[in-house]
C-alpha cells in the first residue's frame, strides 16, 4: 500500500523530554503537537487544506512569523488510504488535495501513529503522549522504521486505548538539514 502526500507543516522540534524514557530518542519528530509544537494561532489562517496540513512548502512556512521562522522545521506528511477504529484497519478515503510534489530535499524520518477523534486536525501520538516508545524499538526521531509494526501497533495501540482514535498511519519527511 503506498502512503498519499497530505501536505506540509512547520513544527518546533523539540528535544527529547525527561519524562520519555526511550532509549536512543534524541528528538521527537511526531505529527503530534503535543511534544513538538504547531505555530501559534495557525488555525486563525485558514490557509490549510482539508487534511489540516498545507498545500505547497512555501504556504505552511508563510504563517510563521519571520521574526520566530528560524525555530521551525518543516515537515511533510504521507498518509496511508486506512484508519484504525475498534482496533480494525478500514479504508480511509484521503480527499482530493492539491499538494506540490515532495522535492527532494526532503528525508523520510520513519512512520508514526496519530490519532484523530475530532476529524480535523491531528491530535496525539502514542508513542511519545503515551510512552508506548519506551516499550517498542523506534528511531533517534521517536518514530517507528518499519510499515508492517506501524499498521500492527495502530491496531493495538487504538484497541488498547492509548488515546481516542481513530488512528492514522502516518510517514514522516523533513526538510534536510544542513549537512545531511
């Protein structure tokens, strides 16, 4: 199954914090905002698409004001054609969106999981809002490498009630960064 690019989106990558006692996480890099923070007041645009992300680089950059841009990073998100509700994989049928191309200065950092109970914007990752990264292998970015792990923990994660789902199966680009 191949993931559908969604959009862009800028986010203040943070560091690992203390209370995430995954070893080897060094940063999370969820689509989550809860560690990771969205722009202030983003949502007052209204410049996003209908999957809450932006259609072009330049668009999710241009809410950030100029004199904070140097503290975000911008992120592309790929989704997977499925949501996990019950614990079950569905379809999920992504709306037809106009988002530019993913330019090769993107990196794929891994996969996540997010949920997204009020069917707009993304809401929580398990594996850092609920430490499930402390109990499975992920990468120096909090997010998991392989597809297959993915789709088997959103079923448990959402059956298990992690957080309200449904939840997304969700790849994570980021724009290189100097030297990569």
């Amino acid at each position: 199954m191949t993931p559908i690019l969604i959009g862009y989106f800028p986010k203040r990558t943070m560091k690992r914090p203390d209370w995430l006692k995954a070893a080897g996480v060094e940063e999370v890099c969820s689509v989550s905002n809860c560690v990771s923070e969205d722009p202030d007041g983003w949502r007052d645009e209204w410049r996003h698409n209908e999957m809450w992300v932006y259609d072009t680089p330049e668009l999710a950059l241009s809410i950030i004001p100029e004199t904070v841009r140097s503290e975000f990073e911008l992120y592309a998100y790929k989704m997977f054609p499925v949501v996990f509700i019950d614990g079950q994989q569905q379809p999920f049928e992504i709306p037809n969106l106009h988002v530019q191309p993913l330019p090769g200065y993107f990196e794929r950092l891994g996969v996540d999981i997010v949920s997204r109970s009020a069917g707009s914007s993304f809401e929580c990752s398990p594996l850092s809002c609920n430490h499930m990264a402390e109990q499975v292998e992920v990468t120096r970015q909090c997010l998991l490498e392989d597809v297959d792990v993915a789709f088997r923990l959103a079923a448990e994660f959402e059956a298990g009630g992690c957080e309200p789902g449904p939840y997304h199966v969700m790849e994570v680009w980021r724009l290189k960064q100097a030297g990569s």
